[in-house]
C-alpha cells in the first residue's frame, strides 16, 4: 500500500500517509492537484546521494546534476502528458516554478537550471523570506504559506511545480498553496526523488513490496 497523494508508504487501512491525511483535511483545495515522484530516493542510496550532492558545490555536483537533469528529461518524455491529466490540466501548463530553499542559499538554486533545460516554458520565481526555517515551511502547525513570495502573475495559469526531494512534503504543498492563493488554476507537483528511510519498519516493509513488484514485472516482461 501507497499513500494516495506521495505514494510513500502507509499504514495498513489508510488512504494517506500522516503528513498527506493531515494536510489534505486542513487545506484540500489548496494543495497540488497531483504529486508525482519520478524516483524513490532510498537513504544511502544513488539518487538520495545525488540529490544532495548536485547542490552542494563539491567536487562530482555537476555529474549528480547531470544525472538528475537525464532522469527528469526522461520522466517528462514518457509521462508528462499523463501527470498533466492527472491534475486536471486540458493541455501543457503554463508556467513553471521551482520549490525554493529555505536555507539562505546566495544565488540561484541549482534546480532551476535542471528545470530550465527539461521543459520549455516561463518560470515564475519563488522567493523564500530570509531564515525561513524547517518549522516554518512545515505542516504540522498549519500550512505555512507567509515564508515564501510569487514573484510574477499566475492568475488562471496551470503551474509546474518541480521540487528535489519529498520527506514530509511541507515545503512543496506550501509552495503549490502559495500559487494557487496567487491565482494558478491547476499544480501538478512532480519531486525527483520521494525520500525512503529503510530504517523505518513501514518503509522497510514498503521497499520489500515495492521490488517484489518490481522483479514480477521484469519477469513478465522476459517472457
């Protein structure tokens, strides 16, 4: 079992994870119209690995960047017109927009150049207010909405929303309640990599499912 909205895992009989179930009750309308990992990003993994080291400025950023830019080109390619159905998009969004850092970073954030070079629409920035910490960008307290800007008219657009990795999802949801209070008709919300503890019993149990899953398909496949 996956949850409905950030296909992580779930405990048995629900529709959604914690966070999502939380989220979802408080703010419906306000959220992604759909999110879509590209990838699960398992802790200590490759593509965990890249996701944190393509926007660190050390040594091998630009291959894990590189990587990254391969994987969401050809994610789009293969799927981008059903994750826009999906969100109840009639054709292409818009506008793009990235998740921005709420950690003070100078300069523009790294995934915007990934996003630039994937798909071939305006990008609307997203400005974070300065010091925005983990809590206030979380959903625990409510959907926090006031540590980030819409820098550009979004009204009756369908938005794009590319954010690197999902834990809690706090940072991408209120990123996409924040477009949609601007005005953005529909948010697709597609994350590179929906971060998996294999650590944690569920996401262990999940990950057993998952390449279960996996190796049925290979096998069907070969035959």
């Amino acid at each position: 079992m996956y949850c409905r909205t950030c296909r992580g895992p779930v405990q048995a009989g629900f529709a959604r994870c914690y966070q999502c179930d939380l989220a979802h009750g408080r703010f419906g309308e306000l959220l992604a119209d759909v999110v879509v990992p590209v990838a699960y990003a398992v802790k200590g993994g490759q593509l965990a690995a890249d996701l944190w080291r393509y926007k660190s400025g050390l040594p091998g950023a630009a291959e894990a960047g590189a990587r990254l830019t391969a994987m969401l080109s050809g994610f789009l390619r293969e799927r981008a017109s059903r994750v826009w159905r999906s969100a109840g998009m009639t054709g292409e969004p818009g506008l793009a927009a990235v998740v921005p850092s709420g950690q003070g970073r100078l300069g523009a954030h790294p995934l915007l150049g990934i996003v630039a070079s994937c798909v071939d629409l305006p990008v609307v920035p997203l400005s974070a207010a300065h010091g925005a910490s983990g809590r206030a960008r979380g959903l625990g307290d409510g959907l926090a909405m006031d540590w980030l800007t819409v820098a550009g008219p979004v009204a009756g657009t369908d938005v794009l929303l590319v954010d690197d990795t999902w834990v809690s999802g706090g940072s991408a949801q209120s990123a996409a309640a924040a477009l949609k209070t601007a005005g953005a008709r529909r948010v697709a919300l597609i994350v590179l990599g929906r971060h998996v503890d294999p650590a944690d019993p569920r996401s262990a149990e999940f990950l057993r499912a998952l390449r279960a899953k996996t190796r049925r398909a290979k096998s069907a496949q070969s035959k």
